[in-house]
C-alpha cells in the first residue's frame, strides 16, 4: 500500500524519522553560537563552512524567556573551532533582542 488516495495520510514507512541522525548528545550539539556580538556571532562546528558562504541563521538566546534571533550572516573568518558569522541582514525584532544583550553587564 505505497500509494495514497487524497485526503488520505502517507504510510508511516514515508514519514521522516527527525533527528534519527543523532546517535547521542554529543553528536546533537556539535553546531552552536559560542559568543555573540553587535555585529555577528562565532558559531563552534566540527566542519566550518568556507568564508564567503551566505547562512540563514536561527539561534536562541535565553533572556528573560528564551528568545530567538534570525536573519541572514556571510562566514568570514573559520578556525578548527568554528566559523565566524557577520550579520548581514537581522528581522528588526532580532537587531532589538541583540541591542538589549549588548546592554546587559558583562556583555
């Protein structure tokens, strides 16, 4: 019963198992921001990207609540430890959210 009529829900063996790639935690967090200013963020990863390559970036960041930051970023610097993101373009409300994490002491 591969096919479906209309209307109808695909075979589960069709449906997309998520994460089944992660076979442990580590595995799960091998890409995360590591630091973060105004201007970009630098992201750890086992496999950087080449500098000059465009990202579409979503990430969180824990403020009062857990908030998330979007936009697009250009890589432009990478080590073994990771790349360098700048932000090329941020929704207003994530230039807002990175604006109060800059004011914030210690930051």
């Amino acid at each position: 019963m591969s096919e479906t009529s209309p209307g109808r829900r695909k075979p589960r063996a069709d449906r997309v198992t998520i994460n089944h790639e992660f076979g442990s935690v580590e595995d799960l967090i091998t890409e995360y921001v590591l630091n973060i200013s105004s201007s970009g963020v630098f992201i750890k990863s086992k496999d950087p990207l080449p500098v000059g390559t465009k990202v579409n970036l979503k990430f969180s960041v824990i403020m009062e609540e857990l908030e998330t930051i979007e936009g697009i970023g250009e890589v432009t610097r990478t080590t073994d430890k990771g790349m360098g993101v700048v932000f090329v373009k941020l929704t207003s409300y994530s230039r807002d959210l990175i604006a109060k994490l800059m004011e914030r002491p210690g930051a």
